[in-house]
C-alpha cells in the first residue's frame, strides 16, 4: 500500500526541498553580503556555516545588522 503513495508524495515532497533551498540562498545571500559590508566576520561565518532555513540570516538582517548603519549614520551627522 505504502508503494502506492509514494509516487505522489515524491513530487510534494522534492518541490518542498526546492523551495527550501531558495529561500535559505536568499536569506543567506542578504545576510552574508550585509555582514560582509559591515565587517562582521563573526556573524559572516556563523551564516555560512549554519543552514537553518533562514532564521539565523534574517535575525542578523532585523537585529544585528541595522545597528552599525545607524552608528555609522549618527557618526556622520556629528
């Protein structure tokens, strides 16, 4: 019975890995490259390392990464 499903199941199955891989890509490739322009080695290898679906890059998009732009900002208005 179990061979009947499978078929099925397969297709569902592989287009949830595929969409999967595109989103973490996405969300890494966003994390990494704002890591990278603001030097954060740390986070920068923790991203590339980690494969957790996107949590980890979009913490450091929404909490990490926003703050050495608003120095950076603060700096220049000084």
């Amino acid at each position: 019975m179990a061979n009947l499903w499978f078929p099925m199941w397969s297709g569902l199955v592989s287009a949830l890995i595929i969409i999967a891989v595109v989103w973490e890509v996405v969300w890494k490739g966003i994390a990494m490259w704002r890591a990278a322009r603001n030097t954060h080695l740390i986070w920068f290898i923790c991203v590339l390392i980690f494969n957790t679906l996107g949590i980890l890059p979009i913490i450091y998009i929404f909490a990490f990464s926003k703050r050495k732009e608003m120095e950076q900002r603060a700096q220049k208005s000084s």
